[in-house]
C-alpha cells in the first residue's frame, strides 16, 4: 500500500500517517551516517514528516537530523520537520522548564542553528507551562510564525483543558492557533486521545501526532523473553524502562496479541501501528528506529492498516481492555 497522508487537523498541512521520530536513537544508538539511511528509508517509504526536539540528545539529535538531511539533500519542500520546546538545555530560572517569551524566542533561533535550517515547519511546546501565563506563550509562539522560523504550533502532553485556553486566547486576539496536539498513544494509554480530547477533534479542529505507537517496544513482543542486547532498554539512565517492560504484567495479553498479528500474517509492531493509524482522529503514528530493517518492518505497517476492518480494530481493542 501507498502513504497515505492527512491533514493535521483542520490545517491545510498534509503529513504522511507514517512518521519517524528520533526521540532515543539519534546520538544514543545513531550517528549521522546510520541517521541518514534510516531517514533515506522512511523517505523513500513516503514519509514526509520528521520529528525531533531540543532536549533530545542534549540537542545533539537536532544537529545530527539536519546534518543527515544536507546528505541526503532533500528539497525543503519535500519535507516536514518539527522541534519541541520546555526543557531547556542550560540551567537558570528563564532557560529549563519554562515556555516564557524570553526562552522560546532564543531556543527557537539556537533549534535552527543545530539543524541548518531557516524555519522549522512545526513546533511544538514540549510540556505545559504552570507559572507563565498562557497568553504570553501564545504571543510568543504566534510572532515566531509571523516572523517566518515556524510554519504551525502545537503541544504535546498538554491537558484538553490547557488546550482549549490556548486556542481560545489565539481566537480572541487574531493570533496563530494551535493545530496540533503530540500525546503518547497506544493499545495500552488510550484514555487520553480516546476520551479527554475528544470533543476538541469538532470543536477546534485539533490534530494529533502520537507517538510511542509500540509502548515503548512492549507490544511488539520482543520483551517476553527478556531484554534483547540492541534494545533501548539497555542503555545507561533507561533503568526504570526497562523495569516496565520485563514486568510481566501483559504477558497474557501480548500472547493473544501475537495470536492476531500471526492471522493477519504481520508482525505485532505491524499490527500495533496500524491499529494506532486506524483512529481517524490521528494525523500521523510517529516511529522510531535504529536500524533500516526497523524502518521497513514499520512501514508495512500500511499494509495492515489497508485491510483492517471496523471489526477487528475492535478485536485488537478488547485484548488490552
């Protein structure tokens, strides 16, 4: 099956259903040059947008992305590219853990100099703010739009209820609105893009970019037996991650699991994309991946997602209910 692209949200921006991210790998499992062809895979796959962040990598992913990119030498125009903003690289009261208009026009300016880029298409604030008020971030985030270094803004992890402010404050004084919403999504943390959000996919035209699609690499079986050595769950400071993901608490249930990926002749990675992409109101399924085979095990997941039914989207559902 071909890409499929949607609109993010309401938004006239179209962005493959696919995704690739590089949250973990980039710097820690990835330089540029392997960077480059897992990027080359996606792309050639129909992936346009990329995702990435400041605080990953220490912004080190950032710079590695671009470099990558300048390699491969995409026309900008062929892709999409985001960044996130609230951690912060360096220590003090108005660069960590904030989205005041001091950091975010700084950081926004440092995030192009890592990636070698002019403007990024998208960004998103990474978390929300509790101590800036909601109309300067807004404020800010609309003039880094109007000044041309961002496209689009969004959130990620934001409650609907900050969601809702934001928007509401961009309404009420002509501003740029947020378009697009990054929560994590899938078969087992739902309640959020499935209940909470729910009444803003109509009533601001929210879109959504989820990601960890695989639970962190839980749903595609591989930690049944253990921790396989590649895994990011052996790398130094993941120590809680991989505690979760040896629990052993859906052991029952990913068995089942593998039972229906093997009826539908895919893999369980396969089938938990797929199942992530089928939700209308997701605009892209953000994947990760150390390796080019990761990347194209991922892609197929389009096949799946091709001839999955109302029926057994549900069937997949009711496993982890």
């Amino acid at each position: 099956m071909e890409m499929q692209y949607r609109r993010l949200g309401d938004a006239g921006l179209k962005v493959s259903v696919l995704s690739f991210g590089s949250w973990v790998t980039f710097k820690d499992q990835l330089d540029v040059d392997r960077a480059a062809a897992c990027l080359e895979a996606a792309y050639d796959a129909g992936v346009n947008f990329f995702d990435n962040a400041e605080a990953y990598a220490g912004g080190e992913s950032e710079r590695i992305m671009g470099e990558a990119i300048r390699q491969l030498g995409w026309p900008r125009h062929s892709y999409v590219v985001s960044s996130k903003f609230y951690w912060g690289l360096h220590g003090g009261p108005n660069t960590h853990h904030t989205l005041n208009r001091k950091y975010l026009l700084g950081a926004v300016d440092a995030s192009l100099e890592r990636f070698g880029l002019d403007h990024l298409d998208l960004v998103y604030c990474h978390r929300a703010d509790k101590d800036t008020p909601i109309e300067e971030t807004v404020r800010a985030l609309s003039d880094v739009i109007d000044r041309g270094k961002a496209l689009y803004w969004g959130t990620s992890e934001w409650s609907a209820d900050e969601i809702r402010a934001a928007w509401e404050v961009a309404d009420r004084h002509g501003w740029h609105k947020p378009v697009v919403e990054q929560p994590q999504y899938n078969l087992l943390h739902r309640r959020r893009v499935e209940e909470e959000y729910a009444r803003l996919y109509e009533d601001i035209g929210l879109g959504t970019t989820i990601w960890s699609p695989l639970a962190s690499g839980l749903l595609t079986g591989k930690y049944l037996d253990g921790v396989p050595e590649d895994s990011r769950a052996t790398l130094a400071g993941y120590e809680g991650l991989r505690k979760r993901l040896t629990g052993g608490r859906y052991d029952q249930e990913l068995r089942r699991f593998a039972e229906m990926a093997e009826e539908l002749d895919c893999t369980m990675a396969q089938l938990a994309i797929a199942w992530c992409a089928a939700n209308p109101n997701v605009s892209s399924v953000i994947t990760g991946a150390s390796r080019v085979e990761q990347v194209t095990e991922n892609m197929g997941a389009l096949d799946v997602l091709a001839k999955l039914d109302a029926e057994q989207v549900e069937r997949v559902s009711g496993l982890f209910a």
